[in-house]
C-alpha cells in the first residue's frame, strides 16, 4: 500500500504550487518514501526507478507525438 501511496503523490506533486498544500504534499512524498526505504531500501529503489523509467516513455510519446502533428500539419500546408 505505500508504494501505491508513493506513485500517486509523485504524480500528484508536480502539479501542485508552493502554497500550503504543496509543502503538504511533498512533505507526505518525502515521508512515504523514506518509510519504504527503511523497510526495504531494494524496493524504494526500484519504486523510483521504474517511476523516473514511466515519466520518461510519457515524454517521448508526448515528443512523438508532437513531432507527427507537426509533420502532418506541414503537409496539410503544402497541399494548400
């Protein structure tokens, strides 16, 4: 339960500002994975790991597809 906790405050806290509730946040983040760490520190590890690994395939899907929007708009262009 708290590395299902921890993934759902690590997507939850960049969204969140410097007010109240994102010291909040991130403070619950930092605890969450500290108290897994001192459990099991392999699994913390890998909890981050394959988090860090899923934001960056978000990345560059989010790259491939801007890439083809613009390549499909830059021939939309050329046929007018």
């Amino acid at each position: 339960m708290p590395g299902i906790f921890l993934w759902i405050l690590l997507v939850a806290c960049p969204s969140v500002g410097d007010d109240h509730q994102g010291r909040f946040l991130r403070r619950k983040m930092a605890v969450t994975g500290m108290t897994i760490g001192m459990e099991d520190f392999g699994l913390a590890i890998s909890q981050l790991k394959a988090f860090w690994e899923v934001q960056r395939w978000v990345a560059r899907e989010k790259e491939r597809m801007q890439v083809s929007r613009d390549s499909a708009g830059q021939e939309h262009d050329a046929i007018k």
